[in-house]
C-alpha cells in the first residue's frame, strides 16, 4: 500500500512539473512568430467622457458644444523593456479615429511576439507620406475625405477636426460656431509624434493580443499648456471662429502632445475596452 501511495504521489509531483514548464513555455514569446495588437482610443473631455452635443467650460471661460471631433493616428511603433523597437509597415500605419462616425480602434496584424514597454505614433500625416503623392495613398486620402479629414490635395490633411459651437464669458451669450482644423501648411510642419509608458506590458502571443486602451483629451487642443480664445479669432463679421492657419496651429501641436495617456493594457485571448 506505501509503495502504492509512493507510486501516485510521484506520478502527480511529475504530472504538475509538466504542466507547469507547459504554462511557462506557453507564456514565453516564440522567437520568428506574430500575432495582434488592439487600440482603443477613449475621447473626454477634461476627465469625463466626450459625448457629441454636451456643454463643456474651460479655463477660458468659453462653453462649448463639440459637434466633431475626428483627428488621424500614424506611424506605429512599439517598443520593447531593452529599446528595441517594431515598427509598423510605413504602408497600413495611418487610421483616422472619429468621435462622429464611432471609430475608435486601431488593429495592427504581424507584430512580432514579445513584451513590450512603450507606444510611439504621430498625429497626423507626416511630410514624407504626404510628398509620396496621391496616387500612392489613394486609399488613405479618400478614407479622410469621407471623414471630413481633408482640404484640397495641394493644402493635404487635416490632423485634427474639431467642431462645435461656442458662448464666450462676458459676451452677449449668443451661440456662435467654431471650426479648429489642425494641420501642416506651407510655413510649419505640425506633424507631431507621442511616446507613452505602458502601465503594463502589452504581451503578444499568436494566442494572445493585447488590447492598449488609451484616452484622450480633447480640452487640451485649446486648453492645454498654451490657451487660445476662440472668441480672438473671429471672423470680420464676428458671426463665428476659425482657426485653420498660422501661430495658433503650432501652438495646437505644442498642445496635443498631452492629449493622450495610456489608461491601462489587457492581455489576453478576447478584445476588452
């Protein structure tokens, strides 16, 4: 009966080294494989939730009502604890995430397995692209022209659309409407590009895709670091605001470079939010 009991003790002490080295090979990235990785942009405003047609106050005293926010994400890169880095075809790196149309996720596919630390990306189109031409970013181009995220072809894209209407503090209390079209001009490159801590690694597995949920701001376009009154940029007729050119869009850059924050990571087989 010992020996017996010996017999089944060592069966299950072999059975559970096993499975154990089976989990550990499991959660290790296999060297020369690929999987996906999914991002989830969350849009507020100031801590809360962006929701289209809601009332919101900055600190210039200016209510506004957005009507549009739409703003394009390019030129993915992640990056690994010990600085290497995987960056994602120049080709399939430009997504437009829209509050408007409810599109806010990125998929990026055959990303090498591994753990990584940090998220680049830029906001916008960058000069290198955009001089390619338009034939060879058709697709793109009418994608953001469908998603208002375009001027002619010789003034390019719009980085960022952001819409509404707005009441000053102090004014006649009408309501007035605004349009905030951020992008690149002949004078300034407004191209930017972000670099964000993970708060968790983001594990990719050919089994696993990691779902990175980020968040942004929209107050800061106006209200970040650099403040700009939408009632100083009236038209003649002071019928309503527009800021589609000049000092202000390089002070919008300046500003969007801290409107996103990497809200947390989930790892796993499923897509989470």
């Amino acid at each position: 009966m010992k020996s017996y009991l010996k017999n089944i003790a060592v069966c299950i002490a072999f059975t559970l080294f096993i499975t154990s080295c089976s989990n550990d090979d499991d959660s290790k990235p296999v060297e020369g494989t690929f999987g996906d990785v999914e991002l989830f942009f969350d849009n507020g405003v100031s801590g809360d939730a962006l929701t289209l047609g809601n009332s919101y106050t900055n600190s210039n005293g200016e209510t506004l009502k957005l009507q549009r926010f739409n703003y394009i994400v390019s030129n993915f890169v992640l990056i690994k604890e010990d600085g290497s880095q995987f960056t994602y075809p120049k080709d399939d790196s430009y997504f437009i995430i829209s509050e408007e149309a409810g599109t806010f996720t990125v998929h990026l596919e055959n990303v090498p397995v591994g753990d990584y630390k940090k998220i680049k990306f830029g906001i916008g189109v960058d000069q290198q692209r955009y001089l390619q031409g338009e034939t060879a970013q058709q697709s793109f181009w009418d994608l953001a022209a469908a998603n208002n995220m375009t001027w002619t072809w010789s003034t390019g894209y719009r980085f960022i659309n952001f819409e509404g209407t707005f009441t000053a503090a102090g004014g006649d209390g009408v309501s007035r409407n605004f349009m905030v079209h951020q992008g690149s001009n002949t004078a300034t490159d407004n191209y930017i590009e972000v670099t964000l801590n993970l708060p968790t690694t983001a594990r990719v597995r050919t089994e696993e895709m990691p779902n990175i949920h980020l968040k942004s701001d929209a107050n800061v376009i106006l209200d970040g670091d650099n403040k700009i009154a939408l009632r100083l940029n009236m038209n003649p007729a002071g019928t309503a605001a527009s800021i589609m050119g000049g000092e202000n869009l390089i002070s919008i850059a300046e500003n969007t470079k801290k409107m996103f924050t990497v809200d947390h990571v989930h790892n796993g087989a499923g897509t989470h939010h």
